[in-house]
C-alpha cells in the first residue's frame, strides 16, 4: 500500500493552462500585492477628491470633470462589471481587486487577533447587510454623488478596517460574514465555470506535516466543494498536490448542491434581495408607477392641509439633497421610495417564495424545498446586471455614441437569463422529486417555478421596452 501511495505521489499532475495559472498567482504573491494596492490607491483617490469638489452644474464629458468621472468608474463600469466578472471567474474581484478585501486583511495582521465573536456568524448578515445597503443606496442617492458614495462605500471600508483590527489574525473576518456584497457574491460565484477543485484522493496521501495554507477567507480547504466562499486568490494552488485551477460546468456547483449546502437565508437573499430589493431599486426612479403614486398622494396631503410630508429639510446625508442641481428629495419622497422598493421585494420575491410551495407540493415535500430556488441564480445575477449596466448606458448615451445595440443586448440576456434558470431549474426538481414521482407531477413543479419568473422578466420588459 505505501509503494502505491509512493507511486501516486511521484506522478505529477497534467498540467493544464489553468493549473498554471493558478500556480502562478500562489508563486506571485508580490505581484498581486502590487495590483491590490495599486487598486486600494485608485479607489481612495477617486472616493475622497470627487467628494469634496464642487457639482457640475453644466453639462461636461466625464472624461473633463472628475466628479463625473468617479461616477462612472464606481456605478458605470466598476460594479455591473464586478458582478459580471463573478459569474466567470468566480471571486477573482475578492481574492486580487478589492480594495475593501486588501485593507482589511492588512489591518488585521496588525490588529488585536480577537476571536470571532457568535453573533458575527449569524446566517443571516449577507441578506441584512445587502438589503440595508442597497435601500439607504436610494435614499441618498449613491450612485449619483460623490458624498453619498464616500458615506456608504467609504462607511463600508472603514468598517471593514475595524474589523480587521479587533477580529482575526491577517484574516478576511469582514469578507466572511459581513461584506454587504457578501452574500451576492457567494451566490453569484456558484456559476463560474472555473474553479479550485480539491482532489481529495491526493490530499490524503500527501505527507501529514505539510504547512497550512494562509487562507483569508477562512476555507478548511479540504472541505472546499465549490466557489461560494473561494476568493480565487491562488495561495492554495498546488496544496498537498491537491488543490487545482480548473474548468467546469457553470451549472455543476448548483446541480450537485447537497442539502447540508443550502441556506435557506440564500435563498431569500436571492428571491426577496436580488430579485425583490435590488428590482425595485433599479427601476423606481424611472417609473411611472412611482410618478403616478407620488402625484396622488401629494394631492391628498394637499387637501387635508397636511403638508409636513412635503417638507425638503432633510440633511444630505438621510435623504438626497442638493438644491444646487435642483435635486432635493421631501419626506414624502423617502417614504415613497420604501413603499415602492419594499412592495415590489414582497411582490416579487413573495411569488418565487409562493412558487417554491407549490412545487414543493407537487414533488411531494413537507418541507418547502429551498433548494429550488438557486435556480433563480442565473436570472438574479443577470438582472442585477442590467440594473448596474443601466447608468453606464445613460453615460453613452450622454456622449452621443450609438447604443442602437443595447436592446438587443438586453433581449438577449433577458433570454439567456429565463433558458439557464429554466434549465437548472429542472435539473433541481429532478433531484428533489421524491421516488417514484410521476413526470406529470414533475412537470407541474417545474412550470409552476419557471411561471415564478414572469414577474421579473416582465418588470425588465417594462422598463427596458415600454416605459
């Protein structure tokens, strides 16, 4: 047996392009080093300055105007991007750009190495941070202004650097558990298809003594089944001669998930945050819904003489307030805001949750199926996408260049997103159906989810094709 152990270890692993990749970012740790703070240098530059220069009150090229400029860097490429980048390529943004990620870490090689205290490790951050962010994101109006980015991004950094500080010993404590983009990103992440596979034959046979991995993120790596907490960052590349780069199939993680591997508190980031939160955030300014509403019971406070509502006294820093570019929400607007984000979460993400019963009573379940619904991981991630990409669009715009293309990109997705989640969805059902369930019942289950979807693919219709 030891001659066969001996034997297995003395054969190399086929090296494939990816494995060398993943060797080099493990060989090349300066170098990333470099990249990251490089990035760490362009993120403060561009949160600070813009904050504290005058608003243009004219029109300019982004490419003239630093405040624009920022604007379109944070939401218009930076963002959309990240998340699009995640769905390829897995965490690479966590594990070799991210500011937030680089920082902490730092810090926290030079913190206090407190243990990590039991409500930190609450399931349920991902989704309360992302929902908070995302909501407070609109009543201040991030995307549009430099003080309002510094206050949530840069709030976001010095938190991290806090935690960093007290919690963990040059760890990713705040990446772990309370990153707002935290949970997006494990969900997001599932679908790359490239990932670090562990060889767990390999593993085993490797010498006890080897020397740990400095992971960040905090992964028992030999339990590592996927890409969900993987920052990408290449430090376990070769471990053990076990841990390597490869290529998969963008639907095997969420195929093979074991119901020991699902959250419930997933799911719901993924039908009432992604799907529910993040809609109502992108499409309520440019509604007429919201216009409609907004005018009636303006109307109505009017003509009871109840007018406090419509007071514009807020602080910049609590709701949007800029009387230089005539951009100044009044009470009645923020409460607006929530009303029409937080019907559209229950709306939405109450029908993927009604639709998650149903098909778990057609397949036979008593419990409601939640793994189901990480189908809806391709549609979420596509929608927020085209949520982020839609102000990089109104910059092009802007610039006069020709987005004729842009539609048809849109339709595109919007395709692509409902035959991915269609598929998955399917492959799902398959595995949860209980024995002996007749197709017919499988069938309906899976029609009964995918009818699920009409509300969102519908609300991006809408705002992309008739508004």
């Amino acid at each position: 047996m030891n001659e066969q152990m001996a034997v297995s270890m003395a054969q190399p692993l086929s090296r494939t392009r990816l494995q060398a990749l993943g060797d080099w970012m493990r060989d090349h740790r300066r170098a990333i080093q470099a990249i990251q703070w490089s990035v760490v240098l362009f993120y403060l530059i561009l949160l600070i300055w813009p904050a504290l220069l005058p608003l243009p009150v004219a029109y300019a090229h982004f490419y003239e105007n630093l405040v624009l400029f920022a604007q379109f860097v944070f939401w218009g490429i930076w963002w959309p991007f990240v998340m699009l980048s995640t769905m390829l390529l897995g965490r690479v943004w966590c594990g070799v750009f991210c500011p937030e990620g680089s920082l902490t870490e730092w810090v926290s090689r030079h913190g206090r190495g407190g243990a990590i205290p039991r409500w930190m490790r609450w399931g349920g951050w991902p989704f309360t941070a992302f929902v908070l962010t995302t909501i407070y994101g609109q009543l201040v109006s991030v995307y549009e202004y430099p003080k309002a980015a510094l206050l949530i991004l840069g709030g976001s950094t010095v938190a991290a650097m806090g935690v960093g500080y007290f919690y963990g010993r040059g760890k990713r404590v705040w990446c772990r558990y309370l990153c707002p983009a935290n949970g997006v990103f494990s969900l997001l992440a599932r679908l790359a298809p490239v990932h670090f596979r562990v060889d767990q034959t390999r593993w085993a046979q490797a010498p006890r003594q080897t020397p740990a991995v400095d992971c960040g993120p905090l992964i028992h790596i030999r339990e590592m089944q996927g890409n969900s907490a993987c920052h990408m960052c290449g430090r376990c590349s070769g471990h053990r001669q076990a841990v390597v780069l490869s290529a998969r199939s963008p639907n095997r993680e969420i195929d093979s998930l074991k119901t020991r591997d699902v959250s419930s508190w997933e799911a719901l980031l993924l039908m009432f945050g992604m799907l529910g939160v993040a809609t109502g955030a992108f499409q309520w300014s440019a509604s007429p819904w919201f216009v409609q509403m907004k005018q009636t019971v303006a109307m109505w406070l009017i003509e009871r003489d109840i007018y406090w509502p419509l007071g514009n006294d807020a602080p910049w820093w609590l709701l949007t307030h800029y009387p230089q570019t005539n951009d100044v929400f009044t009470w009645l607007d923020g409460m607006l805001i929530l009303i029409y984000i937080g019907a559209t979460a229950l709306i939405i993400g109450g029908s993927l949750w009604l639709a998650l019963r149903i098909a778990g009573w057609w397949l036979g379940k008593k419990e409601l199926p939640w793994r189901l619904a990480y189908g809806y991981t391709p549609l979420a991630g596509i929608s927020v996408f085209l949520g982020l990409s839609a102000l990089t669009v109104s910059f092009l715009k802007a610039e006069r260049l020709d987005v004729s293309w842009v539609s048809g990109g849109r339709a595109a997705l919007l395709l692509l997103a409902l035959f991915w989640s269609g598929r998955l969805l399917w492959r799902l059902v398959e595995k949860e159906a209980v024995k002996n369930l007749s197709w017919r019942r499988r069938l309906a289950a899976w029609l009964t989810l995918v009818t699920g979807t009409v509300l969102v693919l519908g609300s991006w219709v809408e705002m992309f094709f008739l508004w």
